[in-house]
C-alpha cells in the first residue's frame, strides 16, 4: 500500500508541474508552489517540476558532465541535508545543480535561513511594498482593489475613491513607529526621486507635510491648546525613559561670555511624567528635572546644584523649562527660565537628546562623569 501511495503522489506532484509549466510558470514560481503543496524543501521542488526521479536527475548530471559522475544517492544525500543524515552540497555542486534545473543557485536554498528581517533597509521595503495603491501605484495604473470576481458597473465601488485609497494609506500609518515610517519614506525617495536629490525631496515633502498640519482644518476637537495641533506628535508606543545627554546654554555676567553645561540624565517615565537625575558629573554640579508630556511639548522644573569647586560655588538655582519633542521621540529643543546671581531673570536655550535606552548599573557607569 505504501507503495501505491507514494506512486500516487508522485504522480500528482508531475501532473501538477505539467499544469504549471502548461500555464507558462517559471521553473521558480513552479517550484514554489510545489514547496507549498507538498512542503517538500528547494531542491527536492527543483527536481520535481522537471518531472525527474532521483536516479533520472542523476542519469541527466551524468549526460553533462561525464567526468564527473553521480548517483541517485548523492542527489538524496544533497536533498536531506541539513538534516544529520544528508550531505551538504559544496558550492560547485550547487553551481551545477543549479545550470541542471536552469534556476539561480540561491533557489535552491530557499528553504534555508533567513535573516534579512534583521536589516532595517530591508524591513523599510517590505513596508513600502505593502503600502496602499494610493503611494505606490501612478494613477493611472489599473488597481489591485476589488475582489477579482467583482463587477465594475456603477455603484459597485469601482474605482476606488480617493478618499479611501487615503483611508487605507492612514491605517497603514497608524500602525507604523515613527522609525519605521522614517525608514520607509527615505527608501522610497531613494528610489522614486527621480531628477531631485534625495535629500532635496524629503525636505521638500517635510515642508509640505508641516504646513498642511498647520491648517486649522487639520486640527481635531482633541488636538489639545491651540498652537499644539500643528506639531508633530512622537510615536505613541515609544518610552521616553533611558539615558539622556543635556545640554544648556547660558550667559555668564561674572565672565562675560556665553557659556554651556553639560549632564548626562536618566529620565524615568511614569504615564505623562518624566523625573530626571543626573550621573556624577566630572565638577560634581548636579541636575534634577522634572517634565510633564502634553503631545509633543515637555514641560517642567529644574534644579541644578552647581559645582562646589566652580565659578558659582555649590550655589542651587532652580527654573522653568519647556521643549518641543521631535517625531521620533528622541530629542527635545526649547529654553529654559530661570534667576541668575543678580536676581534678575534669564533664559537660554536647553537640548535634550537620547543616549541609550538602558539604565542598567553597567549602562550607568558608562556615562558617569563623561560630562
């Protein structure tokens, strides 16, 4: 019975690939489907669109290069690997194998690892490829929307309306990080910008994209305060907390000259809240903040205990401060407020820009007196 079985399979996978073959499929696409069908790996596929047995496959490696001949078994060895039991085919067998099925030798490891996924420029592609027709299709390109069965009289939703390819392209954003939409933008204008630089395109787009949230129609009944709306909002999912280099200017009176501290801050968030404390610093100054996130501002306090040895002797001085945070999450620009040693009011500009997201106690040293 076995036997019979393995004839009538055998006989369904030849009878499939001259279906294929009949459709004017490539011995790819053939092959492909027969891995689907019958989860058999590369090789094994490759051998069966021809229509070949093992001990045919070999009997035509004999035909071509004679000086070299096989058996069944090594094709069997080569299609079991890498299983313990088979033989991994050197690259000059694969070469050959491959001139044999008329394939590229990568086909016939197919079914092996994969770790593509790992590359960020990859993954912006395979985004960009499943992104609605209203970005990658011209158009007047036929669209891929409609069930295949679907009619196209009036009524039927044929074609697509404008405002719903717009639709489909919103959700798909949605589900995408900042950094992933980033990524996927900049490999579509690396290959899409036509005459303009790429660079070019995207300020020209990031322009474009900024004075249409400036619009008041583009503001929602949520957006928050008035002025709010029209900036971009960090992705949602992204934790502020970790590691931050901080960097403010100021002017001193006493050497009159504008000058800059430096502190490496680990910022804790805490739903809208973000606490920050500095690492040791190499003067000893010290620096604490506190931020509320509304959208895209941070606003808060901060406390700095300066630098016992230093110009202002361990003096504390405290203000305000709000920034703006950019799409990504990873920096924020603004100014402080606050009153120097002759009480008078002063203010200056304040960046914050992200370091690293782990606040373990070897993280910890890393930056400790660095600033």
């Amino acid at each position: 019975m076995s036997g019979t079985a393995d004839g009538s399979l055998r006989q369904q996978q030849h009878r499939l690939a001259r279906v294929l073959r009949e459709q004017h499929k490539t011995w790819g696409e053939a092959a492909a489907a027969l891995r689907d069908r019958y989860s058999v790996n590369a090789r094994v596929a490759y051998r069966l669109v021809h229509g070949w047995s093992q001990r045919e496959a070999a009997d035509k490696w004999n035909e071509r290069w004679p000086a070299d001949p096989k058996t069944f078994k090594n094709f069997s060895y080569w299609e079991i690997w890498p299983a313990k039991t088979g033989h991994a085919p050197s690259l000059r067998v694969l070469t050959s194998l491959s001139e044999l099925y008329e394939c590229r030798l990568a086909d016939l490891l197919a079914d092996c690892a994969d770790f593509r996924d790992r590359d960020a420029e990859f993954r912006a592609r395979a985004e960009l490829a499943r992104l609605p027709t209203v970005v990658t299709q011209e158009p007047s390109a036929p669209l891929q929307w409609p069930p295949a069965d679907a009619s196209h009289g009036t009524g039927t939703g044929w074609p697509p309306p404008d405002d719903d390819r717009l639709a489909a392209l919103v959700a798909k954003v949605e589900q995408m990080s900042a950094e992933e939409l980033a990524r996927t933008v900049a490999s579509w204008a690396g290959h899409d910008g036509g005459g303009m630089s790429r660079r070019g395109l995207l300020l020209k787009l990031s322009a474009g994209l900024a004075l249409a949230a400036a619009e008041p129609m583009a503001a929602q009944p949520d957006d928050g305060p008035a002025g709010t709306a029209a900036l971009a909002q960090p992705s949602p999912g992204a934790s502020l907390a970790g590691i931050w280099h901080s960097r403010y200017s100021y002017y001193s009176s006493g050497q009159a000259r504008d000058l800059h501290a430096e502190h490496y801050v680990v910022l804790r968030q805490r739903d809208r809240h973000l606490s920050g404390q500095s690492l040791p610093h190499s003067t000893g100054s010290q620096l604490r903040l506190s931020l509320s996130i509304h959208g895209a501002i941070a606003t808060g306090t901060w406390t700095e205990q300066t630098s016992p040895t230093g110009y202002y002797e361990g003096a504390e001085y405290h203000g305000t401060l709000q920034l703006i945070m950019n799409p990504m999450g990873r920096a924020m620009a603004g100014r402080w407020l606050g009153y120097g040693r002759d009480f008078k009011i002063n203010s200056g500009e304040w960046e914050l820009t992200w370091v690293d997201g782990a606040t373990s106690p070897n993280a910890l040293r890393r930056y400790s007196l660095k600033a």
